[in-house]
C-alpha cells in the first residue's frame, strides 16, 4: 500500500513526474482500490500458504487452535471445531504478539483499527487517522497518496514524539504539512456518532480545552497504539510466567521468562522492540541456543535499525542526538546535518520539493557514529548498509574513507562538510588520513603487493634451486 501511495504521489501535481516534464493524462492516478486489495490479498495468502509449507517440510507440525497454558509445561490447544488437545513440552516459547489498542470514548466502536485497514472494500473520500506513532504516521501518508482527503490527529505538537531525532521529526512535520494529510495539532478524541447522512463525526478536545467537530468522515481509523495479548485465556499465571504493569511478559536477555523452560520473544516481550525482523532474528537465536548447542547465542538490542515507511520514509539507527549527549555528556558529542531537496525534486517548483535531511551523531575523539538518522526517498533501502556499518563501530573517518557514489542521496553521508579534515590542538583544520593508510588492512594495496613481492621471490627462489638440481 505505501508503494502503491508513492506511485501516485510521483504522478500527481507538483510530483516528480510534473518536475521532469512528463505530462500525465487526465484521470491518470485513478486508483483502482478494489482490485490492488484484491492482488494484495491474493499476494499475503501465498506467503501464507508458502510459511505453513516450510514449516511441514521441515517436519515441524502445525497445529490451528487457541492454547492456554495448564502448567509449566503443558498447554492445551482448543480448535475450531470445538476439540481440544493437550501438549507437552521441555520448551515452550510464547510468541502470540498485541493487538491494536481500543479506541475508549463514546462511539469509539465506529472506528476502525489497522486491521481494519486491510478489510477495507472501498477507498474512503475523507478519513481520519487518530494517533501519533508509526502506523498512524504511516497509514494517513498513505490515504493521502492514494488521493483521499486525510486528516491526522494527535496530542502532542509533532508526531514521532519518542524514539526519533528531532532534527528527522522536524523535517518530517515540515513535510506533512506542505506535501501531506491536514494535520490537528494537541487534539485528543473526545467523542464519535455517526450523523444523518450515515458519515462519522469526531469531537475533539484541543490542549486549550476547547471542543471541536469534524464532519464528513466515512472513515475514522484509530492507531493509539497496540497492546500485548496476554490476557486471562492464555494462562500464563498457571505457568508462572510474569508480565509487567502494561501486560508484557518479563524476559532476561536471553528471552527467558520468570518460569523456567517458558520463552517468550517478539511483540509481547518487554524488549521495546515490535518490529517483525527482531522477532525473527530472536526467534533464530532462541533455536541456536536450545537446540543449537550454542548457549552464548542471543540478540543484541542494543543498535537495532528501524524504518518508518512514512512519505517520505524515514531511517535509523543508534542514539538520537539528544540520548547521545545524556549519556556521553555534550562535550563528547558532535553532529553533522543537512538538509536538502534531492536531486529527484531538482527540476520541481521550490514549493514543490519534498526535503531530504541526514544526520550522523559523532562520540569521542575517534567520532565513532553512535547514532545515523535520514529522512527522505531511498531513505528505506539505504538505511539496510550503513546499519551494518555502524554495528561494525565505524567512525566518520571510515565514512569519509568510501568514495561517493554520485549523484545519490546516500553519498551526503560521507562528504558532510569538512570531510578528510580534523582539527588539531590549535584548533586549525589539518587533513585527516583515512583509516587504511593509518593502519594497512587486508584491503589496502600495500600489504598486498609486499605479498606479491614475496610470492615472486619464493617463486624465484623454487626455480633456481629446480635448475640447480
């Protein structure tokens, strides 16, 4: 749905289409709403289908049911047609995710969810997205590519208000509100009916107390967040299995829950992280560990990267700025930024021209990148490369020490300005040798043609003493 929604969006007026001189013709952008649900449905029901056959081909069985625990090492699996079989395992591991969080006002069921939004039959004319995370950020950038009128509502003055830098968040508010769905500020939903005319009506409270109505909406979609599901039906009181105050099950670092041989990992876990490749990459540890033979195997959370496929997307990994100096303190920490319209909008009106802004935040004398945020096209797919680069413990000098690729987006990220220099005790600038001449690595030509010398010197020496026998 989001790269149907950026399709649309380089098509439509004062998209990159129109900047490049490619006229599009009338009713181009039309969205064909039925039929793309259709071929999505169709594709998810062979990754499906394509899961449950990996699963029996590696002789795992695959039982469909509600389980609840009966004890430490017993559940019992009740199935839809109303059977019911009990289970028992060394190991169990709980996996059972969250779900969205209700929408608690009056009319609040008129609402729909993210669930709801893949049940969708018809493309909503005007709809409201409640909320200020990922999925509500995600979701309204979305129905606005697709061409319906959306409107955002959230509580506080930005979206994204924990976890992202503010430099990222900045630019991405400056984005929504020229190139994005109507923003509402410090709203919070009060009340929903539906009116005569059979569309919904949502009362809002703003942060001054004032009560306002917004008509119209054939949609209202609530995305305040999402609960684990760990509920009374799924026993884990039988089994000793502790959950915090929110409900999330209590693990140590190695998915361990408070009852021995009883796992958990993934959204329902207090780890912070409900993102599906952390919970396949747990999971993949998790089974090294027990069944592996390797007892050291786990996740590391601490430099995780994460995407929010907002418009345009949004990549990170690390520290924000502000964390960075909490821990580091201020003296330890520099920053390099910039902002910028991409070479995709250089020929787009100015007003027309969706920002791009990178950021890398430096710690100690070495400048090692603790923290890399980016918002903007490609944001998404570059993120994957320089996340491995960080995990490595790379530094702005090894940065600066891979040539740019030009012209990309991704190569402002290692010729921010003042790249190859560093600042010496008098505080002039002085050219800053890359990491492979400070120190030869594999990579570098010296070594390697010392060993090319070497090589040729016992070659030499073998045939001297073949012709001498």
């Amino acid at each position: 749905m989001f790269l149907a929604a950026c399709q649309r969006e380089s098509l439509g007026p004062g998209g990159i289409a129109a900047g490049m001189g490619i006229s599009i013709g009338a009713g181009s952008g039309a969205v064909d709403w039925a039929g793309l649900k259709q071929r999505r449905d169709a594709y998810v029901r062979g990754l499906t289908t394509g899961y449950e056959s990996g699963w029996k081909k590696a002789g795992a069985e695959v039982i469909v049911g509600e389980a609840s625990f009966e004890d430490r090492q017993t559940i019992r699996v009740k199935s839809p047609d109303g059977s019911s079989r009990q289970l028992k395992a060394k190991n169990i591991c709980v996996a059972v995710g969250g779900v969205p969080a209700p929408l608690n006002v009056p009319g609040g069921e008129l609402a729909i969810n993210s669930d709801g939004f893949f049940d969708l039959e018809k493309q909503p004319k005007k709809v409201a997205v409640i909320g200020a995370g990922y999925i509500a950020v995600e979701l309204a950038g979305i129905f606005h590519g697709l061409g319906s009128e959306a409107h955002l509502f959230f509580r506080g003055a930005t979206v994204l208000r924990h976890g992202f830098d503010p430099y990222i968040v900045e630019t991405l508010m400056d984005t929504l509100t020229h190139h994005g769905p109507k923003l509402h500020k410090q709203t919070s939903p009060a009340r929903l009916f539906r009116a005569a005319d059979g569309t919904i009506t949502l009362v809002v409270t703003t942060a001054t107390g004032m009560v306002e109505e917004h008509t119209g909406f054939d949609c209202v979609l609530s995305a305040i967040g999402r609960t684990p599901s760990t509920g009374d039906s799924l026993g884990l009181k039988l089994a000793g299995v502790e959950t915090d105050s929110n409900g999330y099950i209590v693990v140590d670092k190695y998915e361990n829950t408070t009852a021995p041989g009883v796992c958990a990992l993934g959204d329902v876990t207090t780890t912070g992280y409900e993102l599906t490749p952390v919970a396949i990459a747990a999971g993949r540890r998790l089974a090294d560990r027990l069944f592996g033979g390797e007892a050291l195997a786990r996740i590391d959370y601490a430099c995780i990267a994460t995407v929010v496929f907002s418009h345009p997307p949004i990549g990170c990994i690390g520290l924000t700025e502000p964390q960075a100096r909490e821990e580091f303190g201020d003296k330890a920490i520099t920053v390099k930024q910039a902002r910028f319209g991409s070479m995709l909008y250089a020929l787009n009106a100015p007003d027309a021209k969706v920002k791009t802004a990178l950021k890398l935040v430096l710690c100690g004398p070495e400048e090692k990148v603790v923290g890399l945020h980016c918002i903007g096209p490609g944001c998404d797919e570059m993120m994957q490369g320089f996340a491995v680069a960080v995990r490595m413990g790379a530094t702005r000098a090894d940065f600066e020490a891979s040539v740019a690729i030009h012209p990309t987006i991704a190569e402002e990220f290692v010729t921010f300005g003042g790249w190859g220099q560093t600042k010496g005790d008098d505080g002039k600038l002085m050219p800053q040798l890359p990491p492979y001449l400070q120190q030869p690595t594999k990579f570098s030509r010296a070594p390697l043609a010392a060993a090319v010398v070497a090589a040729a010197s016992v070659i030499a020496l073998v045939v001297m003493a073949g012709r001498r026998s």
